[in-house]
C-alpha cells in the first residue's frame, strides 16, 4: 500500500484492520505511562536502570518460553524481582550503577542459558528483542489497560514524596522520609511499565519511548507538571506517526519511533544551542 493524498483516507483504511486498532490501542497506552514514568526516570539519573529491567526481562521471557508460559508473564516476573534486587543492592538512586551492572550480568547469563535449553523456535522471545505491536491482540490489549491504571495509580500515589526525592535525595532523607520505600516502589512501577512498554520497541530500543521523551521535555519545560506532559504528547506523537508510517511502508514500527524521538531531541537540542547567549568578552582596559 501507499501513501495516499487524502490522509484521512488513509487513517480510515488503516483503521479498517483489527491488528491496527489493537497496535493504535495498545501504543497509546503504552505511550502515556512510558512517558509519565520516563519523566521520573530521567529525573532520578536512572536510565540505565530503564533499559537493565527491559534486559532482565528478557531472561524471564526466555524462561517462560522454556516452561511453556505467555512470555509476557516471565517478562513481568523477572523485570520485578529484578527491580526489587536493585533496590535492596542500592539505597540511593544515583549510586545504583554496579548494583545494575551485576544484576544485569546474572540476568543475561540465565537468558542464554534458557534460550540454549529451549529446543523449539523461540520466536516470541527473541519478538521481545525488537517489539511486536503489530501481533497485540486483544487480551493482551486488556492486560495492557490493567497495567497502565496500576500504574497511574502507583505513580498517583507517590507523585509528591517521589518527585521530591528525585530533586534532592539528601535532603528528602534528611526530612524523614521513607528513601528505600519510595525508591522499591518506584522500581516496581518502572518494572511493571518497561515490561509492557517492550511490545511495543522491544528490549533494545526501550529508551525511545521510556527516556528520550523525557528527556526532550526537560528542554522544554521546567515545571514537572508541564515536562510530563509535553513527554507523553511527545511519546503520543511518535508512536501515532509510526504506526502509521509503517503501515505504508515494509520497515519497522519500533525504527520509525525511535527516529521520530531520536530527531526531535536532536532538533530541541539544536535549537537550544542556537538560541543560548553567548558569553561577551570582558571590556579591554
């Protein structure tokens, strides 16, 4: 098929087919918890810790294919007790990076070993890798809306002391409040929202919809409330277009996103740089 120049044709024919309206449902979302959840990532300094679960998950994946079970549950299973063994390795959120690193490690080694025990084609493990929104169907779809309202209401209930400690970790302990909780909780929650976040980029491009987002609104805006949701129109926007894209053409719905986000925190950033004032020299004597 091809582009047509009636775009609101071409949104009706797209529409027409049930694998898209479950890939249209099931990115939007995605695209809204990824980006409110992206946004605190970020903030914390814990991107590396965004695409470690999307990795651990992937050994629960494999896991689950070896016994037989929906890959999702393993890729939830592991991406959790992998959330909950970095916490306990590391109080603070920003000196978690060797705790990340030898979890991650353990993780991979148990990925390949499942993966070389599996005698079988192991198609929806390695479907994990890059994403598989085109094939969402509509249980998944309903699981998917589960997720995303235990996370709204995760992030809900934890926005004020979470968004107070991730500006300023010292003090937050310093005042009382409960540091390892509120970081448990929230590795929970990112948990919980890379795993489904992962049918839609895959593992290896985690960070399109989970950081770069954020991480283009911090340019942005200053305040949380905006930054967050100028992520999620940002994640919105390039999961939208790339469905659409790819529905056109023979490439990737994951590629397509990750270049929009890539090139629009590319652009932000140019054009940031553009605009900053230069300093003036000091006036001769």
């Amino acid at each position: 098929m091809a582009f047509s120049i009636n775009l609101l044709s071409d949104l009706q024919q797209i529409f027409f087919y049930q694998f898209m309206q479950h890939a249209y449902e099931a990115g939007t979302l995605v695209a809204i918890f990824a980006g409110i959840t992206g946004y605190f990532v970020v903030l914390r300094r814990s991107a590396f810790t965004a695409h470690a679960f999307s990795e651990i998950g992937f050994a629960g994946a494999a896991g689950a294919v070896l016994i037989a079970i929906p890959p999702i549950a393993g890729l939830l299973l592991g991406s959790s007790i992998g959330g909950l063994a970095i916490a306990a390795l590391g109080k603070r959120a920003a000196n978690r990076d060797t705790q990340i690193g030898i979890v991650l490690a353990f993780a991979l080694g148990l990925g390949l070993l499942f993966i070389s025990l599996y005698t079988g084609y192991a198609t929806e493990a390695y479907s994990i890798l890059f994403g598989e929104i085109l094939g969402v169907s509509s249980d998944q779809v309903l699981l998917t809306v589960v997720a995303a309202i235990g996370i709204l209401a995760g992030i809900g209930f934890l926005y004020r002391p979470l968004l107070f400690a991730s500006l300023d970790e010292d003090v937050a302990e310093a005042k009382g409040m409960p540091i390892l909780f509120i970081g448990t909780a929230f590795m929970l929650i990112v948990a919980v929202a890379v795993s489904f976040s992962v049918q839609v980029t895959g593992v290896l491009l985690i960070f399109s919809l989970m950081v770069t987002p954020a991480a283009t609104a911090q340019y942005l805006a200053r305040r949380p409330q905006r930054a967050i949701i100028i992520s999620v129109i940002i994640a919105l926007a390039a999961t939208w277009t790339g469905l659409f894209v790819a529905f056109y053409t023979p490439y990737p719905v994951s590629f397509f996103i990750t270049g929009i986000v890539f090139g629009l925190y590319l652009l932000v950033r140019l054009v940031r740089l553009g605009i900053r004032p230069t300093k003036m020299p000091p006036p001769s004597r």
